[in-house]
C-alpha cells in the first residue's frame, strides 16, 4: 500500500517539472566551424605524369663491374606546405642470387650476398646539382643523406642516382643480388 502511494507521489512531481517547463525558448547555432591542418605530402615518380606514395622505382640486371648505371625519378611536393628539407634513407639487403662454379671457389657464404659489399653509390644529384656520395650501399644501409632542394607546394624535382659496380668486384659477387628500400623523408 505505501509503495503505490509513493509511486503516485513521484508521477506527479514530474508532471509538474514537464509543466514548469513549457515556455517560449530560442537558441542559436553556429555549425560547420573547422580549424584544419596543412597538408603534407611527397610523393614519387617515374615519368612525371602519375606520382605514387609508394612505387618501385628500378630494376638493374646483369650488371658487369666496371659499369655505372643511372636511375632518374621525380618526387614531387603534393602537399600545402613547402617542404624546407628532404632526405633520402637507403635500406639494403643482400643475397645470392645462385652460386656460380665461379663463385662457389671464393664465397663460403651461400646464404649471404656480396654485392653491397661492392656497389658504390657514387652520387646524386638533385635538378642536375649533385652530391658526392662515393660509398657502398653496405656503407649506405640505414644512412640518411640529405639532398640539396626546397620544394614549394606543386613543385617536382628530378633525382638521379648514380651507381658504379667498381671492375675489382670480384666472382664473390656474381649473380649476387640486392633489395634497397628507398625512403624519402620531407619536412617542413
Ligand atoms: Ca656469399
Ligand atoms: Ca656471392
């Protein structure tokens, strides 16, 4: 018998909140107010008309030492901000390819490459500036060089690396094989 009574006690104090209630209201909105960030964002190319955040940029085969082989890209600032400092970091793994009769008599690591031992990076040049670079990619692994440009937002620019398989690499190094990850970094 209490409890219903004070049910009914507590159905009509709301009743009066939902009455004191009603009267005239306005408000106002303001919707649709953003605070954004600039965008930042590189992006590379092999021939200038597509460019990609992430591409493979080249493919050397047969390569005989005392050859030098060229690779050209473009990167590019897709961004809003300019880009005030890039950089380029090269990760380098080795391996055999196969074991030639050749190599077999002066490699005892079938399971290790040579080649970065003895691919030199020699340079790279930037819009045709160039950086003196002249080290093997084993030098190179995980090393960051920074390359001389600014890019404005919309602008491109050309990268050419320079590589040169010296002529006293050695049959160590024959059908060796390397995968190098570039990385270009840009900041503001
Ligand atoms: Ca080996
Ligand atoms: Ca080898």
């Amino acid at each position: 018998m209490r409890r219903t009574i004070v049910g009914i006690l507590l159905l009509a104090i709301l009743a009066l909140a939902g009455v004191a209630k009603s009267h005239f209201t306005d408000t106002a909105i303001s919707k649709g107010n953003t605070v954004t960030t600039a965008e930042f964002d590189i992006a590379i190319s092999k021939d200038g008309k597509r460019f990609y955040n992430e591409l493979k940029l080249f493919d050397l085969s047969n390569l005989l030492p005392g050859e030098k082989k060229n690779v050209t890209f473009l990167v590019k600032n897709r961004g809003t901000v300019t880009m005030n400092r890039l950089t380029l970091t090269l990760n380098v793994r080795n391996y055999e390819v196969k074991m030639s009769p050749a190599e077999k008599a002066v490699d005892s690591t079938p399971e290790k490459g040579e080649l970065g031992k003895w691919l030199v990076l020699k340079t790279i040049s930037v819009n045709g500036k160039p950086v003196l670079v002249n080290k093997t990619l084993d030098e190179l692994s995980g090393k960051t060089i920074s390359l001389p440009v600014k890019l404005k937002p919309g602008e491109k620019a050309e990268v050419r690396m320079t590589f040169d398989l010296p002529v006293e690499a050695g049959n160590e190094c024959q059908t060796d094989g390397i995968d190098v990850t570039l990385r270009l970094d840009a900041s503001q």
